[in-house]
C-alpha cells in the first residue's frame, strides 16, 4: 500500500522492514564513506541480511572488499 501511494521502496530486513526513497540505496553512502575515510572498498567488509543490501554488497565485492551475506533469500 505504502509503495502504492508514496515514491519508495519497501523491503523487509532481517528483523525490521525498511522504507527507503524510491533508487535509494546503501550502495553510495558506501562509497562516500570510503572517499571520506580513504579507506578503500577493497579494504571493506560489509554484511548483509536483505535485498536491499546488495547494490552496497556488489560494490564492495566488485572492489576485492569481503561481502558477507547472513540472509535467507537464495536471490
């Protein structure tokens, strides 16, 4: 319903359901944290229980950095 009536995306976490500004996700503040930080993603590990992790996980993964999924969905 919520998605319905509002531009965002829901998805539901490990233990919480996320509502999220519609082509928002974790992947850029990733990033940015790493160009804050000088901390390179290859150099990063994250861990991820939901979908709406995994834009952030592929772009760790793709820089060499360790992704850790603790989720259930086989997607």
């Amino acid at each position: 319903v919520v998605e319905a009536l509002y531009p965002v995306d829901v998805c539901m976490s490990a233990d919480a359901i996320d509502i999220m500004a519609k082509g928002v996700t974790k992947a850029l503040p990733t990033v940015r944290y790493s160009e804050i930080t000088g901390i390179p993603l290859s150099e990063m590990a994250v861990f991820c229980d939901s979908g709406n992790d995994m834009p952030m996980a592929q772009v760790v993964g793709e820089a060499g950095g360790l992704v850790v999924y603790v989720g259930n969905r086989s997607d």
